[in-house]
C-alpha cells in the first residue's frame, strides 16, 4: 500500500470503515446507509453529503470503481487496494480490542 494511501486513511472515520465494509459487495450509496443502520442497530448513520464525498474520494484515491448502474443508482465495489486498506484497518481494530483486554497481538 502507498504511504501516502496510508496516511490518509488507516486509521479511518467510522463512516469511512463503514462505507468500505460494506462495499465487499457490490452497493449504492442509499444501500450502504441503510445496511450500516441495520449493522449498528441505529447507532451509525451516514448522512448523504459524507456518503457522497467520501465515495467520491475513494473512488479518486482507487479504493473503490464503479460496478454498473441499476435503477438509476451508481453501484461500487472493492479494489483490491480498498481490500488492502480495509484489511490494514480491521487489524488495527484487531489490536486496539485485543490490547484492551490485556491480550497482546500477534500479527
């Protein structure tokens, strides 16, 4: 992963974790608000501006692509480098949690 990748999201925002873990499959903006509620209970919302921003820059910065459209909402997916961040970011989370019980990680 390219430092400069790294920087700028590991560690993430929440809605920034939320949007890529969703997107494992293929989804749509409106889609990932509504899966992230059901994952978090009603704790996590993402409002349309930070859904439609941060997707926009994951799709910039090779995150995420377009997969297709289907009535009339842009579907994304995965790269691998959004594969490869998400990965780096559930380990941190991995650690964070393991640490916090007094375990410590071996990576």
């Amino acid at each position: 992963m390219d430092e400069k990748i790294r920087r700028i999201y590991v560690p993430m925002s929440e809605s920034g974790f939320y949007i890529l873990f969703c997107l494992q499959t293929p989804q749509h903006g409106y889609g990932i608000g509504q899966q992230v509620k059901r994952l978090t209970g009603g704790a996590v919302t993402i409002g349309a501006g930070t859904m439609y921003g941060t997707i926009s820059k994951m799709e910039k910065d090779g995150l995420i692509c377009f997969y297709r459209e289907e009535e009339k909402r842009k579907l994304y997916r995965l790269t691998e480098l959004g594969q490869e961040v998400l990965t780096a970011e559930l380990r941190r989370i991995e650690r964070l949690y393991k640490n916090s019980k007094g375990e410590s990680y071996d990576a």
